[in-house]
C-alpha cells in the first residue's frame, strides 16, 4: 500500500497527497473505512493509486488529535497570527486562543503580522505586547507579509511539523501562507468600516511545506476557554503562573492566602494584561485589582 494524507476535505471531495509522487490524487474512501470514520484534513491514509488521478483509501492511520475548528487532524504546531492595527489587536482573543491550544497540547507560536503598516503609537502598542509575551514565556515573532520581514525566521519555526494558522480574519493568515510556500491563496481585504476581514478563506487545506504541511483555514473571532474546560484548570495554561508556588496547591490565585501570584502581580513580575484575561475567562473578580494594576 502507498502512503498518503489528506489535504483537502470539502463536502464529499477529498484530496490526497502522495508525498512519494509529490502529487496530489482524488480520494475515494473504500466501503470499510466509509462507514467507520469520517475522513478529515490531516488525516494520515494508506491505499493504492487507482489511475492517475484516484486514490482509493482502504485505511486511516489512528489520529494523534482532532481539531473541531478547523476540522483538522494531527495538527502539531498553531501559530495564532494578530496585529496590532488594521483590525486592533485582541488580547482576550489572544489568551483564549493560546489557553486552548495548549490544553489540547499543540504547540503554540505567536505571530504579530501587518508591522509595515503601524505608526508610531502602533509600533509602541507593538513592543509593549510583544514583551508582555515574551516574558510570559511564550515564542512572538514580528512579521510583515508584504515586506517580508521576519518571515524566515517562521520559516524555521514550521519545519518539520504540521502546523495550522489561527487568529481572527484579516490578519494575513492565508497571506504569511502564500509568502512560505509561494501558493496562491484567496486573500481578502479588511473592510474599512467594521476593521475587520471579511472570511476570505471559506475551506480547509493543508499545503505542501518542505516535508510537511501547513493548514489555512477561516478565522474566528470567538473561542471561550471554559467550553474546553473547567474554571479551575484555566490557570495552568498560563506558563507564567506556574513559576510560583502558591502557599495552598490549589490556589486559584484570586484571594487566597499566600498567593504567589498575587505578589509577582503587583511586583511588576506577571502582567496586569494577562492576569485580566485570566480574570475575564474564568468569570472571577477580585476587590484589590484596581490598586494593583491602575
Ligand atoms: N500591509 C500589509 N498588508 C497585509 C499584510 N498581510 C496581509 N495583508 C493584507 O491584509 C488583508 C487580509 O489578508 P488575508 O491574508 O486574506 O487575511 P486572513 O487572515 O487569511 O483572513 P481570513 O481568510 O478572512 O481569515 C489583505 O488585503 C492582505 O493583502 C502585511 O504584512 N502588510
Ligand atoms: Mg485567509
Ligand atoms: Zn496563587
């Protein structure tokens, strides 16, 4: 049997690419697999080249993970793209996005693109976010699609994994794609008006990148932590929280007593930014923020 995986899933169509023969096939899922399993995008398949155009699918390889939005399978890496203007940077959106995807355990990159267009107080905004992740603990890079800035040094984070690009639309996903692997992709504008893109990018694909894959699919503007998970897990994907230790294992880090969060909190040592999503995602409210952080 050949090797192959799924790069397309739209309605009934199927696409399979056959890295062997560096050539993509119209896939056609045999009876067994058909009742089984529904066939996704990043699926890992085996099967024979029926013509030159066919591939029949007799089995799907076990997912390591599944992906509801986008429906992608055995995604390692999401590189979650904001800007800071033209559409205004969401850090709730942000933090959300980051707590998820590490829950699910992928991979996380953070890419601040458009950095052509900012003025002055954008590139300020720019810094400023730019550290608070940084310090936070995660991987930011700066990046411009149209100058091509910073786009080699994405380049080098992608390789070797299956990686998806996430973030709101507008943003220049389906554009940082196109530059990497030098595919045309449908790119849409940011409408005046509203700030925001338009849902250019309707399907999900993955695309062919030097020996593995990268997925472009629509954005979103809303993903809430808590549909994931429970209240009380949501701080354990704040890597910064978890450098202190708390006088109780279970601190929420609200009120408690011998909370070491709270103390780095108003040491400067974890961002008020930060802390306030975390306040916002879990629905929570405590009396002394405004002290700490105005
Ligand atoms: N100046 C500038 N414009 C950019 C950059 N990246 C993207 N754009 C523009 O921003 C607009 C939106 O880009 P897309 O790549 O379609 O954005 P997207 O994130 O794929 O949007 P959806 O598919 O709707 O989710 C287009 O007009 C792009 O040309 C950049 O780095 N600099
Ligand atoms: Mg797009
Ligand atoms: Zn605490």
């Amino acid at each position: 049997m050949v090797e192959g995986i799924v790069i397309e899933r739209a309605g009934q169509k199927i696409t399979v690419f056959v890295p062997e023969k560096n050539k993509s096939y119209r896939g056609i899922p045999l009876g067994k697999v058909k009742k089984k399993d529904k066939v996704y995008a990043g699926d890992k398949v085996k099967g024979r080249i029926v013509d030159s155009e066919s591939f029949a699918i007799e089995v799907i390889e076990e997912r390591k993970n599944l992906l509801i939005r986008p429906p992608i399978a055995n995604v390692e890496k999401v590189v979650i793209v904001a800007t800071i203007q033209n559409p205004p940077f969401q850090s709730f959106l942000m933090d959300n996005l980051l707590v998820v995807y590490s829950y699910l355990g992928l991979d996380t990159v953070i890419v601040f693109n458009k950095i052509d267009l900012l003025d002055e107080v954008g590139k300020e905004e720019l810094q400023r976010w730019y550290t608070i992740y940084k310090n936070a603990g995660y991987k930011v890079i700066k990046t411009s699609a149209e100058t091509k800035e910073g786009i080699e040094e994405l380049r080098r984070e992608l390789l070797g994994a299956i990686s998806i690009f996430a973030g709101p639309s507008g943003v220049g996903k389906s554009s940082l794609i196109s530059k990497l692997t030098g595919k045309e992709l449908r790119i849409g504008e940011v409408s005046r008006k509203t700030e925001r893109g338009k849902h250019t990018t309707r399907e999900v694909r993955l695309i062919p990148f030097e020996g593995s894959f990268i997925g472009d699919a629509p954005g979103f503007s809303r993903v809430e932590a808590l549909n994931f998970m429970e209240k009380e897990e949501v701080r354990f994907y704040f890597p910064e929280f978890l450098r202190y230790q708390c006088k109780y294992s279970d601190c929420l880090h609200l009120n408690e007593e011998g909370c070491e969060v709270r103390e780095a909190l108003k040491k400067g040592e974890i961002s008020c930014e930060r802390y306030k999503n975390y306040l916002k995602m879990t629905k929570e409210f405590v009396p002394w923020l405004k002290e700490v952080c105005d």
